[in-house]
C-alpha cells in the first residue's frame, strides 16, 4: 500500500503524540492540525481509528456545554506502518 506525503504526515503526527488508543487519542483542540478527509482515508485503509467526544465525557477535554471534537489515533497496523520509515 502506497501512502501520500500528506497521509504519512498525518501517521506521524499521531506517532509523535503517542496516539495508539481511544485514552491517547488527540484532536484539533489538543493543537493538532489534522485533514479529516486524510484522515477518513487512512480509516478506510485501517491505520487509523476515530471517535466524537462529547462535552463531560470521561476524558475530560474541557470542552464547554454542548461542544464535541473528533479525536484520532493509530490502529496497531497503522503504528507499523508509521514506525516502517
């Protein structure tokens, strides 16, 4: 499977946040700028894994009343992939 220059940096950005499950999952509020559409992508392909948090959820994001994010990590194959360059 051959990845794109933008989805390899999307596989390294979860890498280098530590995100490999749902508790160290990160988002666009944790000041990470991802591509949903990228991200979609590498979803359909496995590597990534995705869920909505919502406000007062057990992760405690801060969110305000009503606010939710998506936040992302890596499936075990997509942390292969990354750590394979």
């Amino acid at each position: 499977m051959q990845l794109t220059v933008r989805q390899i940096e999307q596989l390294d950005a979860l890498a280098a946040a530590g995100a490999t499950s749902l508790k160290t999952a990160i988002g666009p509020y944790d000041g990470h700028p991802f591509n949903n559409m990228i991200l979609g992508r590498l979803q359909f392909m496995g590597l990534t894994e995705s869920k909505v948090i919502r406000a007062g959820s057990q992760r405690g994001n801060g969110l305000r009343s009503g606010g939710q994010q998506t936040v992302y990590w890596l499936t075990p194959a997509g942390l292969t992939k990354a750590q394979q360059r």
